[in-house]
C-alpha cells in the first residue's frame, strides 16, 4: 500500500472480531504536495510530511495513528508530533494516552482560500 502511494489499513479490535479499513485515496497526490509547500520555510521530515497529509484527510491524528503511518515507535512519534506542535503547524489536545493533534491551517490549498 505504501508503494502505491495509499494510506496503510487501519485496524479495528472489537474483542470478539475485528475489522480492517482499507482506504483507496493516495495520500501524496498532486494537490497534497501543493498544500504541503505552504511549510517549506520549516525543516519537516518526510514522516512530519506524510502526517500533515493525513491530517489534512482526517482532521485529527494521535501517536497510535503516526506510528501506523509511519512505523515508528511511540517515543519517536511522540517527539515528532511535539515538533509539529513547537513549529505551530499543530493544536494539542488532551495529555498522556489521550492526546490529540489537530492542524491549525486550512485543509485548502492556499490559493482556494476565501478572504
């Protein structure tokens, strides 16, 4: 799934059963790379990219959601949520297992924007 550019399964336990979500949008398409420009001026991973791009799809992200996406493990993920938060791209809410991420630019490409 990652050579083709899609977003990897998320996996859902239910105890009894589980389900897999497999979601068939790429996440690194020609629009998500335009909007991704808009943070050239800030030095970004390419694992801090691909969050970006998935929070523009999804509207939240926590560090279970980064480590999927980036197979990680969860000190990493964690410093590198807090890189996005220390750089202004992210809101945190919450604290410890509970936090989540939200971005605090529009999900727009820039020039889409109304004024």
């Amino acid at each position: 799934m990652r050579e083709a550019n899609l977003e990897p399964p998320a996996f859902d336990d239910r105890r009894a059963s589980f389900r897999v979500t497999f979601r068939n949008h790429t996440l690194m398409n020609p629009d998500a790379v335009s909007w991704l420009n808009q943070f050239a001026a800030i030095p970004l991973t390419d694992r801090q990219r691909l969050a970006l791009v998935y929070l523009r799809q999804h509207q939240q992200i926590n560090n279970s959601d980064y480590r999927r996406l980036n197979r990680v493990d969860s000190t990493l993920a964690g410093q590198e949520l807090r890189g996005l938060v220390d750089a202004d791209v992210l809101d945190q809410e919450g604290v410890g297992r509970w936090t989540r991420y939200r971005l605090k630019v529009s999900p727009e490409l820039p020039e889409q924007r109304e004024p």
